[in-house]
C-alpha cells in the first residue's frame, strides 16, 4: 500500500504516525519512503523501530532496479507500506499537481494507492483538490486508487460532509480522516540523529501515534490490511547470483549515521554478504572481514566517539593498507579524511586515512538534488565509463589537495555537461560525499567485493 500524501511544511508527515498507530495495533509492517526525505525515514525508523529503505524509480535508473529493491525489503506476511508524497501547489488558487514519481511508483510496483489530503479550510476546498487529483490518476489507468484519507480535520462534522460529497463524484472509499489536534511540528534531522536528544524529542510523537491508533471512528483500521491485499499478483524479479565466496563486510554503527536507508544493506545480503555490526563507540573490525561500510549520516555527531575509538581505527586503516574494500558515503565520509570544519565553525582533525578536508553544515529542510556520475577512469568501484547515481548530502563538502581532483564526473542531468568531481580512492576503498544508490549499479558493487577491480 502506497500512502500518497500532501505534504504541509514543519510538520510531522501523517503517515509516519499512521504507520506507528498501525505498528501498536499490531501490524507486521515493512516501511519504504519515496521522495528521497531523511526526515521521513528516520522518523519512521525512530517510532517504528525497524529499518526503512528509500524507493526512487530516477535513482534506481530502472523498473527492474527499483522492483528488485522493494522485492528485497519487502516481507509478503506484512503490510508493506510506502511513505511518498502526493503532490504540491504553488499558491492558493494554483492546481494540485500530482508527483510524477509517486505516479510511476505505484505503476512499477502494481499496489495499491491511497491519497491523503489535507482538509483545513473546507470541505468545498478539499473536495475540489480530490477530482483535481482524479482527474490526473485517471490519465494512469494501471494506478489503483484503494481508498482516501484526510488529514487536519477540524471537527467530525465536516469530514462527514466531505464524505458524504465525494461518494456522490467519486467510486473512492473513505479511509477515516487524522484529527487536527494530533499535528505535531516536525524534528529538526539534527534532533532525530542525536542519541542524546533523541528520546525526549520521540515522546510527544510517540503519544501522537498512540492516541491514534486509539480512535475507533476516525480511521478504519481493518481495511488497512484488507485493501492491501487488492491489485495485481506479484511477478517476481530474477534474483541476484549470489557470491560463492559470501563476503563478510563489517557495518559501522551509530545514530548519527542513521540516513543511508536499509537499501545498501539489502544489495550486499542480495549478493550474498554477510553484514556485522560495529559500534562506532566500541570494538573494532575483525581481521576476517573482507569490506567495510560506513553509512551516510550526519557525521559530525559521531565524530568524538570515532575518534575516541582508537581500536576501531587501526582496524579501518588495516582494511585499507591490506587492499580490502571500504565504502564511505555522504556524511560518513569525512570522519576519514585529515581535517573536518564543524558546524560551529571548529576545527577537528580526522581519522586521516584520506588526504581530504570535510566540511559539516547544519542541513536545511528542502528537496534533494540528485547527481549522475560517470567514472572518467578504472577504479575499485567503477570502470572507466561506468555510471552510478546518488544524491548530494545536505550540507557536507568533501574536498581533495587538488580541486580538479576525484575519480568520477558529477552531472545533474544523465545528458548534460560535467558539473564537478566526485568520488576520491585508495586501493580498493571509496569516499564520495554522496547517498549512493547501489542498486543502479549492482555488477561494480559485485566486481568490488570480489576484489577483482573492474578488469
């Protein structure tokens, strides 16, 4: 089931609390989040508890990639829930346009959707943005509508009348609507990956989800699980050959390197890996590993407890002088480089494994620029020629001695003109300040763990 909301800026997305209601009620639940939002998914996995995989069909580079990733993540004993937006408008009076991705989403992936709308001035209001709505889907015919939900309803009365209007225009069901007292303003990203400020930033939301799951009338609950079941049978996608030899690759862990998504995971378990987790406040990796990975994140949360971690590094620089892979991403990768700028304005020094200075920045709210790389030359991840995607951190800068330096070409169109360089290695280990998405390039992410470079 795809949960298509209208977003509303500074605030909590409802259908994160309606996936934690659902989690209370007792629902086996796997959680995806289109859109690219960090927010979303670590709120999720926050009151959730359990991992989260982001789904972008741009990303992935195709159909295939993207319903191999969901096949991977999902759990067909569960209520697979996808977290994306429905749409936006310009201005007041502007038409709702419906967002092409979330559209080509729930073609590729045959389930069901259900809009939800906000419904906070009127019903006439709300009423005329739903057949706006319609009117779009109707051009998707393979797009199945399961049912409507409203959000922000002022009083029981007017959801009422706005039911009772659209089962006159429309064949959609009515889901229930979200009361407007249960709003809550959104956590900064900083708050969410923060292990100290975290558990008391969770508890009014917690109490959100908990007095929703609660209420009875507002929101049909059962149908959640019956309507999931309705749409097209699933067609497998061929597995991925695993690897013979089952590489283990070490997984470095801490809250605030929380934002990489379950996605990398599940292509490394695809190709038949075998994932540790290391504590990045203790233990190091053990000698029989044959990769490393360090998640992207806002790593500058992480950094004293890194760095205190003396073991640990060693053990990273061991990997790295005896030629086994290791992958940092995004705002992971500055922890290995020699100087780091903090969002202070401070200084600090790295683990200093790369000749690179990073940059910290407190990350804004707002979309996500995605990038298309194309490696200029062989490396340990891509061959010459070779392309991945992936999306610009925000606010992390990675930069090498040399400012024409890195090993991959940045495009932010898959046509267009170079716009910088990324993606600096040693051996066989890898640093980009980019969220990579690997499942755009599974056979390079094959070949790495193989050690056989790109020959």
């Amino acid at each position: 089931m795809i949960l298509a909301e209208e977003r509303r800026p500074g605030k909590v997305p409802s259908g994160v609390l309606l996936a934690a209601a659902l989690k209370q009620r007792g629902y086996r639940l796997r959680l995806f989040v289109a859109g690219g939002d960090e927010g979303t998914l670590r709120l999720a996995e926050c009151l959730c508890g359990q991992r989260c995989s982001y789904l972008d069909p741009v990303l992935c580079g195709s159909g295939g990639a993207l319903r191999s990733l969901f096949q991977a993540g999902a759990d067909p004993e569960a209520l697979n829930l996808v977290l994306a937006p429905l749409g936006s408008r310009s201005g007041d009076d502007a038409p709702f346009l419906v967002h092409p991705e979330t559209r080509e989403l729930a073609s590729l992936l045959g389930g069901g959707l259900v809009p939800v709308f906000c419904a906070d001035t009127s019903a006439m209001v709300a009423a005329r943005t739903v057949e706006e709505v319609a009117r779009q889907l109707e051009s998707a015919p393979e797009v199945s509508i399961l049912g409507t939900l409203f959000l922000s309803v002022p009083f029981p009365r007017e959801y009422q009348l706005l039911d009772r209007d659209l089962g006159r225009r429309l064949p959609w069901m009515g889901l229930g609507y979200v009361p407007r007292e249960l709003e809550r303003p959104e956590p900064s990203l900083g708050d969410l990956c923060n292990p100290e400020v975290l558990p008391r930033t969770l508890i009014p939301l917690r109490t959100a989800a908990a007095h929703l799951q609660s209420l009875e009338d507002q929101i049909q609950w059962p149908l959640f699980g019956a309507l999931a079941r309705v749409g097209c049978a699933w067609e497998p996608e061929p597995p991925l050959e695993p690897l013979f030899s089952r590489p283990r690759v070490a997984v470095l862990r801490h809250p605030g390197l929380s934002l990489s998504g379950e996605g990398p995971e599940l292509l490394l378990q695809a190709l038949g890996c075998s994932l540790l987790d290391i504590p990045l406040a203790g233990g190091a990796i053990p000698r029989e590993c044959d990769a490393a990975y360090l998640p992207h994140g806002l790593g500058f949360l992480a950094l004293v407890q890194f760095l205190e971690n003396r073991e640990l590094i060693q053990s990273l620089g061991q990997i790295l002088l005896s030629g086994r892979g290791l992958l940092a991403e995004g705002g992971g990768a500055p922890l290995l480089g020699e100087q780091i700028l903090l969002p202070s304005g401070k200084g600090a020094r790295g683990a200093s494994l790369f000749s690179l200075k990073g940059i910290y920045r407190e990350p804004r709210p707002g979309s996500q620029t995605r990038l298309f790389v194309r490696a200029r030359a062989q490396g340990p991840l891509l061959g010459e020629g070779e392309s991945l995607r992936g999306v610009a951190s925000k606010g992390v800068f990675l930069s090498g001695a040399d400012p024409q330096g890195g090993d991959w070409e940045v495009r932010e169109d898959p046509v267009g003109a170079p716009t910088g360089m990324e993606g600096w290695s040693l051996n066989r280990a890898v640093v980009t300040r980019l969220r990579l998405e690997l499942w755009s390039c599974p056979l390079p992410v094959r070949r790495w763990l193989l050690g056989r470079g790109n020959a």
